[in-house]
C-alpha cells in the first residue's frame, strides 16, 4: 500500500512528479481536508475535441481525480483504494477559462467508499457531476 498521508502532504507543497497523470495534465491541487479536495485544471485548445469543447473523458477523470484524493484523508494506515464504478452527467459544454472539481466523501464503509463531485467552470457554471465508488484494499 501507498504512504497516502506523506503523498498528500507532499501533493500539498506543491511537489511535482508524485502523479504524473496530474502532472501531464496540469491539474492543480487548491484545497484539501477531512472528507475534502479541490482541483483545478486549466481548459487547453489541446484538451478540445472537434465541436471546440472540452473532451469530456477528460472533464471526467478531474472528478475521478478529486473524488480519490478526498478519499484518501479518510484512509487508515494499510488502506489503500481502487475504482470500481464511475457515472457521470454532462450538465454543460465548456471551451475556455478554468474547471474546478470539488469532490466530497459521501460514506465509508468497510469495504467501499462512495464520492461525489461537482465539476464547474471559473464563473460558477456547472459542467459535470461525477459519482465513484471505490473498494477499501486492506494489507
């Protein structure tokens, strides 16, 4: 299992090159607690599928993202976690600015977790909701 403590606090700092999925990305790291995570990724022309929107895999593995991360401040020493369901609604298009995905642990239990996330462009609209439920690993 990860050092999931050490890594987020590692990720908190800022350091780069402990995920590289959020460092090919450019997915920031802006507020992380209890139950809790925010990111932000900028809207790239490279991120834009041919109708010039956002690609929404991409829109979606933000929430994902979130979702875990929120999830491992709840995680216990030997505890680790993978994704098992993922369901997400596009509520809007998105071709520029900034996304911001805030995710919330919804319940732990003993063996899933259950996220949920709101994916929201820089003036507040919603894009994307995005739920996950994920299986506890136990050493």
């Amino acid at each position: 299992m990860n050092n999931y403590r050490e890594y987020l606090e590692r990720l908190k700092k800022g350091e780069k090159g402990l995920n590289p999925f959020l460092d090919f990305l450019d997915i920031k790291l802006t507020d992380l607690k209890d139950g809790f995570a925010e990111f932000r990724m900028k809207v790239r022309p490279q991120y834009l599928q041919g109708a010039k929107t956002m690609q929404g895999g991409l829109v979606v593995a933000l929430g994902d993202e979130a979702i875990a991360h929120a999830m491992m401040t709840q995680l216990k020493p030997g505890e680790g976690l993978t994704t098992i369901e993922l369901k997400s609604s596009f509520l809007a298009a998105v071709s520029k600015g900034e996304l911001i995905a805030r995710a919330n642990v919804f319940k732990k239990g003993k063996s899933l977790m259950i996220g949920d996330c709101l994916v929201t462009e820089d003036k507040g609209k919603n894009i994307c909701r995005v739920s996950a439920t994920f299986l506890l690993l136990k050493k």
